[in-house]
C-alpha cells in the first residue's frame, strides 16, 4: 500500500464489516513481526516499509517496536481501509457503482497486494467494469494471488461471482 495517500470516509458499519473480515483474513499481532516477504509489520498487516506510520499514527500509538494496542492496530486498519477505498475510487471504474460485496472483494485484494499489484488484473478489473463477476471471478482464480494465498482467493473470487461472502467452504 505504499502508493499515494487517498484516505476517504466510509459508512462506519461498512467499515466495521469490512474491519472484521481483514482481521479474519490477516490476523493480527500486536507486536511487530516481518511478514512473508520479510517486510516488518504490526497489527492488521501493516506493512510498516512500504506504508510507514503517519504523524498522527506515530503520536496515537507511541514506539511501536514495543508493541501496540488492540485499539491501536485497529485504527491503523481503518486508516488503510480508507486509503485503499481512496486507491479504489481512483483507479478502478465505477468502483462506487459496485454492490458492497464485490467493492469488498477488490478492497481486499488491495489490502493485500497494494494498487499497483491489484492493477496487474486487467482482464479481471475489466470484466468487473462490464459487470461479468463470472469471469472475473475465473482471473482471481487463474492468478498468482490464487496460488500463495489459495483458501482467500476462493473466498474473494466466491464473493465476486456470487456477491455473497463465506468464510468457510466445505
């Protein structure tokens, strides 16, 4: 996420959802850890190299190699959902026009990936322009993305072909 700032204000129970439903993909820590790609990192997938505190951010949660508060790492959670939402409207078509589970679903794939990595999926941002979730809901699961972090892939493309989230799959 360490492309420009965007944040945006969003409905609070959108938010609210949408907090939980990272926390359920990403977990959290609230001590700092390097990630899978060996970049430190605290709370909800804070990316803390690529996406350094803010001033406010600093002033609120203190020196944060010593760890954070619950409350701390999930106000840094909405700040970069809202800056995502911000990414989102910027460069994807008509992302506000989308039912508020497909705008989950390119929310979550940001999260993860950042803009420029989620930006890859042309074919897929596409076919979600022209509103054939099926297709793109094929190109999240004929992906890269698909293949580190398969059990979320299938949920998320789940969610944009279907418009319905589920957290578990039999």
């Amino acid at each position: 996420m360490g492309e420009m700032m965007i944040e945006v204000e969003i409905d609070e129970n959108k938010l609210f959802e949408w907090c939980q439903r990272l926390v359920f993909h990403e977990g959290m820590s609230l001590k700092p850890y390097y990630c899978t790609t060996g970049k430190l990192t605290i709370g909800v997938g804070r990316n803390l190299e690529d996406n350094p505190l803010s001033p406010e951010e600093k002033k609120a949660i203190g020196n944060y190699m010593e760890g954070v508060s619950k409350n701390g790492a999930m106000m840094l959670l909405r700040h970069d959902i809202k800056n995502c939402v911000g990414q989102l409207r910027h460069y994807v078509k008509d992302f506000d026009k989308l039912d508020v589970e497909r705008q989950y679903a390119l929310l979550d794939m940001c999260f993860q990936l950042g803009i420029k990595g989620l930006r890859k999926f042309k074919a897929m941002l596409k076919d979600f322009e022209n509103g054939n979730f099926d297709m793109a809901a094929f190109e999240c699961l004929h992906s890269q993305y698909a293949k580190q972090t398969p059990n979320r892939a299938k949920r998320i493309a789940y969610l944009i072909k279907f418009g319905v989230w589920k957290e578990r799959f039999k």
